[in-house]
C-alpha cells in the first residue's frame, strides 16, 4: 500500500504479489460498522495487481468518515483472503492566499490554494460584499494545490472609497464553496488615509486584540474589525508622543496611514493588523 495515513477525498494505491496468475480477486473494505464492495480485480501473469482507490466516496454515495479502514482481497477460487488496513483521517481545510494583501486596481497578483481536492477544476470568484465576480477557473494538481494569476478592475464610486477590501472563495463543480481571503484594493498612494476607526473595546494584553469600528460621515459607523495589535504594538499619539495599544479606550480615533493587512476572519469580522496608527482622540 502507497501510504498507510490519507485524509479524505485522497486517495491510495493497493498493490499485491505472490498470487496465482491470471487470477480473478474481488476487493472489499471494511470500516467499524460494515463491509462494500469495492472492485473486481484479476493478477497478471506474474500474479500481481495494483489497484488506486479514492477516498471521497463509497460505492452507495456515503463519504467515508476518520477512523480504519480495512481492505480485503479475497480469491473465488478457495476464498482466501488477505487483509491491509490504513487510518482514514479528517480532510485538511482548502485555504486560500494572495501574493499581495493590499494591490492597486489593475495590477496582477496570485491567488494560490492548497488542501483542495486534487485534479478538480475550480472557480475563482472575487468581490467586494459578495464574491461573485469569476477571476477565472483553474484546475488543481495531485496534490490538491493551484496558482492562478488574477487582478482586480478599477471601480470609483462613493460606496467603495479607496482603499477598500476584496475577498476571494472558490466554487466547485457540486455547488461548494470553499477557502476564503480577502486583499486591501488602493488607488497607489503611500501615504493614503486607509482606515478611520472607533475603539468599542480594548481585550488586553492577553489577547492584544482590539475592536473597533469604522468610522463614515455623518456620525455612521460600517465595518467592523479585530485590530491584532500582537506584531506591532506601538502607536503615535496625538501629541506627537509614542505608546501602545494597552492605552486605547472606549471612544478613541484611530487611523492608519498604510493598508492594514488582512490576517483572517472571524465569521463575519475581519482581523487586520496595522502597520502604522496614530490616535487622534
């Protein structure tokens, strides 16, 4: 056997020798609670076989599940059976990443996946409230991992001032969705005002996460966001002087000159990291 750990939706290759030749093999597995038919293989004339089995589904639709999985060969002529078993484990999470996290309209980058189901097309679709725009379809490799070159077109309008952020997922051919990602989309200048934000409430030290939510005319408030202040703590403050993240309270202004950088999500709320904060209240 080519492997004795696979995760679902991999896949396996039996191999088998010192059979009689020529010989007609039926190949079945064997979990906790029951046994299905898998194959009916016959040996070459040297008595051997090979035989790859994908671990996505069995013969009645239902996917296998973590746990043994037993194969079993059993001959017709005298019904021996020889048996090998290997440990199905839970299916890796598809993930999704960019080249870039904050690129300017027009500029192509890459958006890579891995932990996919290997040699499946997927769709790539972008957007800003809902992906939904097609980048492009892509077909991923043996080992469940593409790379697929995209850019993002230049949209001016007054519901999505520059910078503004642009998420990525897949759709598979059964309806799926799968990974997630998201990028900051800026018009180019270095020292654009990104982000205004109004502290809601500082977590502490512990988990150096803080939020906070956007801050829009008019007194409305739109997005809000977990600002992970764990890789860079530090702040300048209005008066020119400099501190951290500990001080922040209820109410302060916060901006930030740069494009933060997406770092994951939490359900419906992003995590950003700054690279540059100054409090201005």
């Amino acid at each position: 056997m080519s492997d004795t750990n696979v995760a679902v939706g991999g896949q396996v290759t039996l191999s088998g020798t010192n059979f009689s030749a020529n010989t007609p093999l039926k190949l079945e597995g064997k979990t906790q609670d029951k046994t299905f038919s898998i194959a009916s293989l016959v040996t070459d004339a040297k008595g051997q076989f090979s035989r790859v089995v994908r671990l996505d589904k069995q013969p009645d639709g239902t996917s296998y599940q973590p746990g043994d999985l037993t194969f079993v060969v059993t001959t017709s002529a005298n019904g021996t059976a020889s048996t090998i078993t290997l440990r199905v484990q839970d299916a890796a999470k598809a993930t999704l990443s960019v080249s870039q996290t904050a690129v300017k309209f027009g500029t192509e980058f890459t958006v890579s996946g891995t932990n996919f189901p290997p040699n499946t097309e997927v769709t790539l679709l972008g957007g800003v409230q809902n992906p939904a725009v097609e980048h492009g379809k892509v077909k991923t490799d043996a080992a469940g991992k593409f790379s697929l070159k995209t850019s993002i077109a230049r949209v001016d309008s007054a519901e999505n001032p520059y910078p503004y952020p642009y998420s990525f997922t897949t759709a598979t051919s059964d309806g799926g969705f799968q990974g997630f990602v998201s990028v900051t989309v800026t018009d180019g200048s270095a020292n654009t005002l990104y982000l205004v934000l109004k502290v809601v409430e500082n977590q502490g030290a512990t988990s150096k996460m803080v939020i906070a939510q956007e801050v829009k005319q008019y007194d409305q408030f739109g997005q809000t966001y977990l600002v992970d202040f764990s890789q860079n703590p530090n702040l300048a403050l209005e008066d020119g002087s400099t501190g951290t993240f500990e001080s922040l309270q209820p109410g302060n202004i916060i901006e930030f000159k740069g494009a933060p950088v997406p770092a994951s999500q939490r359900g419906d709320v992003p995590v950003i990291r700054p690279l540059a904060v100054r409090v201005t209240q």
